[in-house]
C-alpha cells in the first residue's frame, strides 16, 4: 500500500483503507488493521528521528478521557475495534470509569463514534 507514496501520505493511511486493501476483515479481527497503521506510523516517525529530521517527527493528538486510569481516545478506539460494544465492555477493556467515574459521559460518546466510524452502527 505505500509503494509509490510520500511519507506524508503513507503516515496518513487508515485502519479503515487497510482493511479495504484486504478486502475487508470480520469485526473481531478490524483491530488488525489499527496494529499496521500504527506500525508504519512508528516506523516512519522513526526513519525521520534516525536521519536527523525530528522536526518532521508526527505525534497523534491524544486525549486523555480517564485521568484517574489513564485511558486515551485511542485507548477506547482500540478497545472497540477489539470488539467493545458497551460501556461495561469498554470498562473491561481499558479499566476506565472505575475509579471517581466522571469519565463516563465522555467515554460513551467516543464509544458511540467510534462504533458508528468502524462499523456504521
Ligand atoms: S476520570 Fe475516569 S474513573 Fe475517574
């Protein structure tokens, strides 16, 4: 999938194009195409640290949602590609909410889009 792409463009491949490229994955298997992504990601992040291009170096904007078990966006994003569909399942997943629970509103809209981006429901 990269042959013939800029590291800008390769950096900026989905899970979503990944498992479109494989001609689909079934959904207990979607974070599969979240473990390549991230891999180019750190490998492309890596050659530009190597050959003294740090400027050029991306980080994800990552969002903090539990303080207390410090769990991101990319955390909950992981735990439902890895099959979370409820709050109780994302809980089980990531211990998010477990502690003062004051996560809980946020958690559960993140947890509602990223169902709706990875599996339209
Ligand atoms: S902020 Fe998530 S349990 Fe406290």
């Amino acid at each position: 999938m990269v042959k013939g792409r800029t590291l800008d463009q390769a950096f900026n491949i989905s899970p979503k194009e990944v498992a479109l490229e494989l001609g689909g994955l079934p959904d207990n298997k979607i974070h599969c195409s979240v473990l390549g992504d991230k891999a180019l990601r750190a490998a492309i992040n890596d050659y530009y640290t190597r050959n003294g291009m740090t400027d050029k170096v991306k980080k994800a904007d990552v969002k903090v949602i539990c303080q207390c078990m410090n769990v991101t966006d990319h955390d909950i994003e992981d735990a439902v590609l890895e099959g979370a569909r409820t709050y109780l399942e994302l809980q089980e997943h990531t211990k998010l909410g477990t502690v003062c629970g004051q996560c809980k509103d946020e958690a559960e809209v993140l947890l509602e889009k990223f169902k709706h981006i990875h599996f339209g429901v």
